[in-house]
C-alpha cells in the first residue's frame, strides 16, 4: 500500500503543477481512484493467501445407491421429469460377476458389458443343475447381453429376483423378465430408460446397429415373448437415457414385469 500511495501523491502534484484543462483533471482523479481502489482489493487478497478450493457438493442424487427410498412410489416422475441416475457404487459399476450362494440363487451383480452373456452362459452349464434363481442388482449396461441373458434364463426355467433395497436399472429389467417367477423385493428400484444400440449379433443379419427403430422392435419382440406388457418399453423410450423410470409395486404386478412383489403373487400366468 506504501507503494499505491507514494504513486498517487505523484500524479496529485503533477496535476496541480500541470495547466490541464479542468475537465481532464477530473477524469485523471477518476481513474486514479478506481486504480487505487483495484490494488487495494488485490493487495488485500494477497495478504489473506490464495482463495480456498470450492467444496464438493455432498449432495446425493436420488435414490441413493446403497438404498432405495421407501417412498419410491411418491417420489417417482416421469419423462424428462424423472429421477436422474444414481451414484452407483465401485461394486456395481464393475464387471458382472456371479457368485453361487446357498438355496440355488446365483448372485449376478455389476455392470453388463460385452461378453457378459458369454460368462453367464459358462457359468450355468458349470453350475446350472444347483442354480433356481438368479438374483440381480445392476446398473444394466450391454442390452445385447441383457437379451441373451433373460433368454437363457427362460430356456432354464429359472426364476429371477431382485432384493429388497437393491437396484436393476436400464437393460436389467431386461434380464429380469427372463424369469420363469420374478420376484421383487418391496423396496426394490427397478428402473428403465431409452436404449440407443444393440451389438450387430442382437440384430437379424444385414441390419444396422444404430437403427434405433429396429433397437425398439427387438427389446419389444423380446418383452412379448417374456410374457411382460409392453408399456414397460414404453416407460423405457419416454424416458431420458440420463434419468430412470421406476415402477411402483403395482405396477411391476399389472405389467407384468414381476409375478410376485414383497411377497405378493400377481395375476397372469407367464408365457414363453
């Protein structure tokens, strides 16, 4: 500040010494305040040290990824307006794995990328005289694989089932309605989004993968062999690749994407 000051006492006298006009003068004292007052703020700023980092939101975007909201049927929207996509955590958002676990359920957990059909299919003729149900918390991720997945499981009879508290989003409910039975958890989050893009060996031969019209008509010839209503698929195009629709109870039982929901049986028997 010592420095501002002895520079602004120089030009003071350099203007009363000088036979400037009055109205020059008057802009030289303007500007020299607004310069003096700039290095006063930048002086300051250096005498408190650098600015501190700007804190990370610890908001956590809905649901969270370690559980589901109890009240998932008040908090649910649709369309644009629906919830955007958790924070999955390292474990989902890792390759599939499968593990065999007590009572013939085989956990399938993470991400479903391409080849995951392949080691699905390894694992059940390794295992699939002990599996009965295939228990599920993804994220989604390849919808060929989903495809190939839900269609082996329905060759198998197994059943499928996704836990209370745990997630099957985007091409998992996919997998899902593979089951023989599906069984849903009361709090699970079952969840659907649009789908861009199949792997070329999804789609009949000489198609293009990109076409989402023929994305649509897959996924949908799939869900009516499943037995499952198809305005599941229409909830999945309404909504945003970005965000998640997720089915209420009910509506798991009425659209036939489950057959039973926290222990509650529904109507229609399965086809397929």
């Amino acid at each position: 500040m010592r420095a501002v000051n002895a520079a602004r006492e120089r030009v003071q006298q350099w203007l009363r010494d000088e036979p400037h006009d009055a109205v020059l003068r008057g802009l030289f004292m303007v500007m020299l305040a607004t310069t003096a007052a700039l290095l006063a703020v930048d002086f300051n700023d250096l005498s408190l040290g650098p600015a501190p980092e700007p804190r990370a939101s610890h908001a956590v975007p809905f649901p969270p990824a370690h559980a589901p909201p109890a009240a998932l049927p008040a908090m649910r929207r649709e369309g644009r307006d629906a919830p955007p996509l958790p924070r999955f955590d390292d474990k989902l958002r890792a390759p599939m794995t499968f593990d065999l676990a007590a009572d013939g359920r085989l956990l399938a957990t993470g991400t479903i990328v391409p080849g995951t059909a392949e080691v699905f299919a390894a694992e059940v003729a390794k295992r699939g005289s002990y599996v009965t149900t295939v228990v599920l918390a993804s994220p989604g991720g390849s919808v060929a694989d989903a495809l190939n997945m839900g269609r082996l499981i329905r060759e198998k009879k197994f059943a499928t089932e996704v836990e209370s508290g745990r997630y099957c989003a985007s091409s998992c409910p996919l997998v899902f309605a593979g089951g023989a039975a599906r069984r849903a958890g009361e709090n699970a989050a079952i969840g659907v989004h649009q789908v861009s893009a199949l792997a070329p060996k999804a789609l009949p031969a000489g198609e293009g993968m990109q076409d989402a019209q023929i994305v649509s008509a897959v996924c949908q010839r799939y869900l009516r062999d499943m037995g499952v209503d198809l305005d599941v698929w229409v909830h999945a195009m309404e909504t945003p690749s970005e965000r998640l629709f997720y089915f209420r109870p009910d509506e798991l039982l009425s659209l036939k994407l489950a057959t039973e929901v926290g222990g509650k049986p529904g109507r229609g028997a399965l086809s397929g």
